[in-house]
C-alpha cells in the first residue's frame, strides 16, 4: 500500500526525531515519525537537559510541561557531590552544575534540569501528537527505502502484524540512533576513535538509600574508591536511582558482575535493599560521521555522532542538530530557502560536534578510576591529606564538567554561507565562561526586558528583524520585501535602551533558530541580496504562494 506524499519520514522518536517532529509540525510541515519499539522511554541514559535545550521547549511552550512532568521537584538540590561512598568522607562539591539551580539569569531564558531521558520523551511526544500534520508510529520499522531527485520512497513494516506499507515523502531523516540503518544505507562512515572502555549501568530501586548517607541533595554523587568507582543519582523521589561503574578491566564481563553486590560496595551501604530494574553495558566512542546526508536523506542525533556521556552534551546536541535541520527542511519545502540552505546543515553543525566530542572525551580522561590513591579512605591525618589532594584535584579537572555554558551556548556557526559576516570576532571560545555577542553566527544575546518578558518572546517563527534604536518605520521596505518572496519576518521595536549596547548595531537579524544572521547600523537600500544570503536563495525561486500569503500577512 502506498500512501499520499509526506513532506518528511523522520525515523526514530527518540529525543531527536521527536523534537524535529515538533520543529516541522510548528512550521506546517507534513511528517511521519517511526519507531521500532511499542511506545517512548526505554532508555533514561540522558538526564540532563540543558538550558539551551529548555529554550527550545520554552519557544515550543512546553517547558513547564516538562518542569511539571518531572519526578524530581524543581527546587530540588542541583549539585555535584564527590565523595569515597555515600557513607565516607566528601572530598569535593559543585553547586547549581548545569545551571540547574531555578533561578533567573540574565544570560539565559530558561534554567536547565535534571530528569530522566524518558520524562523529557513523553513531554515531546505528547506535544509532537498534538500537532496537526505530525503522525507517530510506534511498532514500526523501516525495511529500505529508494531516493530519487524529488522525493524518497521508504519500505515500512507494522512489527506486530507483519503489514508493509510503502510510504513516499520530501526527504527522510535517520535519527535512528548510534546502530542507524539510515545511515548505513547511505553510505556514511563514522570516523574517529573508539577506546573501547566498558562501562557498566544499573537501574535500580533503594527506598532507604536517600536516608542513609548525610552528602544532602545531589543529582549526582561521584563514588571515588578502589572497589566500584562509579556515578550514583536519582531518578525520581520514590527510591529509583542509577549506578554507573566506569571503566571496567578488560578482563571484566559486565554480564558476570552481580550488580546487587557491585552497588554496595561501591556505596558502602551494606545490607542496603536493593531491586535491579534495568541494566545496560556500554561501551565508549569518540566518532563523528564523514557526511551528514546524501541527496534528500540527512542524519541527526547519535547516527552521526557519538560520545561518552560526560557533559551531559549528547542527547541536548542532537536535539539541536533536529532544530537546526527542522527550520531549514521547512524553509526548502516552503519554496523560501535555496539550495545552500540544506547544505549549511552539515557546515554549520559538524564544528559543534567536533568541540563538543573533544569536551566529552577531556571529561571522560578523569573520571572516579584516575582518582582513587592509596590510604585515601585511611583515617587519621594520612588519609586526610591525600582527601585535601584528590579533592584539590577534581576542583581543578572537573569543574569544567559541571558549568559548561561557554559550550552549551558560546557554540557559533562562523563562515556559514548564510551568516554575513561583518568584519568583526566573536570572543574566545571558553568551556565555561560565557561571553554574549551579536557576532553574526552567535546565538542572539539573551535579555530580560523592563516588562518582566524574555526578549525571546518576542521573536518570531521565521527571522526576526529586531530594532533597537527608532520606531521601526525604516523597517517597512524590508518586511515588504521579505513577504514579496514568502519568508516569513517579524519586526520588533522593544522598548529596552539596553538592547543596542549589547548587540552593539541598531539592526539585527535573528534567524528562526535564535541566531544573528546579520546586523548593521542601516539596513540595505536594497534587502534582496541579503535576504537571498541567509536563506540560500541566490537563484531567486518564488515560494509557494500559499506560503507568501502567510508571510505577507504574517508581516
């Protein structure tokens, strides 16, 4: 049975199919999401999203849905605790990591937070359902597919009853994770290096744990010990927690461990009741895929790059590689975005990878088992002085690991080919100070306006011309000018002095996913050239005219 054309087949609904599901389905697009497994939420490896990601969600308004949805309290403590076990001597700790703590911050809209990857999940499947446009099939698994120059042709089956259906569309997404049938069908190698360091991690259920040691609230205690170095934390506030032993000896199979014992030793905790829910061993990889697409099929999320956990960058990087990809897949299908628009997926998205890859693996150099010294867990004065050097020790290697937000928010996408440049550098990169900048390619510098609102608010689905000096009359010609070829602009005149020191330009152009395209102190006599830049329209093809209506009277 073939179906009607669909504008996109997304495969995976995971984090990253979901959340392009929602891109998509926000901007009008048709799209089918396939998923193998019978429902969301198999897996909580993921349990940081960070404040980059809740921005997404807070532009999707869905994310106190998520505040809402976690088992784990808002308020509740957003540290890091290093400890021997979490009946021994503390020997470091890092509070609001992750910029978890809820507080308001001028550099950000929303805090980030700390709850389980299958929370996060039914949050964006429930809100991807919602959406007029986006199906969702779970139990279903693609068997092959067939591009061509306009459109793909993909062999679903129905895994309970067998039924096969074939199913045309746009263009195909793998976001099928790091085993990606998509991506092997097309082709794409992952390069890199793959340490193949066993990790082993347990999910568990110990109601008298949280009462049993006195380290007070953290969403992760790092057990540093000779006998089971390892991550602990919880997952709600009813006793589920995960245990993650790291690096295990070669000579280990994770399949011979008794995870019951493995945890009390590395806990400390003996006798403590324990109920194994879950377990999964894994191995560690450093790759990256040599291209991202091949003609109208592209790879998001973990099919085209892969890392250690550590950093909390995986899932929230894939999440932004959906965002990335969604508006510029809308645009194209939309007749708006030329033929350099697609293409600056793979340019603009690589380098983040690449930066971010490098992180997690630094942060997985130092983890509980190059940490542990001989007598640390000694009493006495012996003991003490080697704590105050372990301790030491992850104050100067670690911190990086918990306040990332040079990383999370300093990426910028330089020599893209629809950012225009204007002469000028963006700061250093830095893992973790943060440094706002109006920088074409940077993301637009967060502000808290005089009415209590996030200048996010207020920016539009499309580009958002923002005026910062003026009452905006100078920006009717380029608004008419952008409706005239169907994309999609807001002009916004906020009342807020501030704004033209901190983009330092009386103009600037924000693109659908929050980043300076351009900005100046006049706009162009003539706004075509510029428009067709940052949309990768240098050929001047006229959009679908239901779509420059909308533009129009979006304008």
């Amino acid at each position: 049975m073939t179906e009607r054309m669909l504008d996109a087949l997304v495969i995976g609904a995971g984090p990253v199919g979901l959340s392009l599901a929602i891109e998509l389905g926000h901007r009008g697009i048709t799209c089918l999401v396939v998923e193998r497994n019978d429902r969301v939420g198999y897996s909580p490896r993921a349990k940081t999203t960070n404040v980059r990601t809740r921005e997404h969600l807070r532009r999707w308004g869905i994310a106190d849905a998520l505040r809402q949805a976690s088992p784990i309290p808002p308020d509740y403590g957003a540290n890091v605790v290093f400890a021997t076990r979490m009946n021994g001597p503390l020997l470091a700790r890092f509070e609001n990591a992750m910029h978890g703590r809820r507080e308001r911050n001028e550099l950000f809209s929303e805090e980030g937070q700390w709850v389980p990857q299958y929370t996060l999940e039914e949050v964006l499947r429930r809100h991807a359902a919602s959406l007029e446009g986006v199906q969702i099939a779970f139990g279903c698994e693609l068997n092959g597919f067939e591009a061509s120059e306009d459109s793909v042709s993909a062999q679903l089956r129905q895994i309970e009853t067998g039924e096969a259906r074939t199913v045309r569309s746009r263009y195909l997404i793998g976001a099928d994770g790091a085993r990606s049938a998509v991506r092997e069908a097309i082709g794409a190698r992952m390069e890199g290096h793959s340490p193949g360091l066993k990790n082993y991690s347990i999910i568990f259920r110990a109601p008298e744990l949280a009462s049993r040691h006195g380290h007070g609230e953290a969403f992760m205690y790092w057990l540093v010990n000779a006998d089971a170095p390892a991550l602990l934390g919880p997952m709600d506030q009813h006793g589920l927690w995960f245990f993650m032993a790291t690096k295990l000896a070669d000579d280990v199979d994770p399949a011979s461990v008794d995870p019951v014992a493995l945890i009390r030793r590395g806990t400390g905790l003996d006798g403590l009741a324990i109920e194994i829910v879950r377990t999964d061993p894994w191995v560690a990889h450093s790759l990256i895929a040599d291209r991202y697409a091949h003609g109208r099929v592209f790879l998001a999320g973990d099919a085209c790059h892969l890392h250690p956990p550590f950093g909390g960058f995986g899932m929230n990087m894939g999440i932004g590689d959906a965002v990335d990809l969604g508006w510029k897949l809308a645009a194209t299908l939309q007749g708006w975005g030329g033929g350099d628009l697609l293409a600056s997926y793979q340019a603009e998205r690589r380098p983040v990878h690449e930066r971010v890859i490098n992180e997690a693996m630094t942060n997985y150099a130092t983890v509980g088992n190059q940490l542990v010294r001989p007598s640390m867990e000694a009493a006495g004065p012996e003991g003490d002085a080697v704590r105050e050097q372990v301790g030491a020790q992850i104050r100067a290697t670690k911190r990086r690991e918990f306040d990332t937000l040079g990383v999370v928010l300093g990426y910028r996408y330089a020599g893209s080919p629809i950012i225009v440049s204007d002469g000028t550098v963006a700061p250093p990169e830095d893992t973790m100070r943060y440094v706002p900048s109006a920088v074409p390619g940077c993301l637009a510098p967060h502000q808290w306006l005089h009415d209590g609102s996030s200048l996010y608010d207020h920016f539009g689905a499309g580009y958002t011309l923002l005026v910062m000096r003026g009452d905006g009359a100078e920006a009717d010609a380029f608004a008419a000018a952008a409706a005239g070829h169907g994309i999609p602009l807001r002009v916004i005149v906020p009342d807020d002095e501030r704004l033209a020191k901190l983009y330092e330009a009386r103009f600037a152009l924000i693109r659908p996913d929050q980043h300076v395209a351009w900005r100046g102190a006049q706009l162009p006599e003539d706004p075509q050239s510029l428009l067709d830049r940052i949309t990768g329209q240098s050929s001047g093809h006229a959009p679908r005219e239901e779509y420059a209506r909308a533009a129009r009277s979006a304008s």
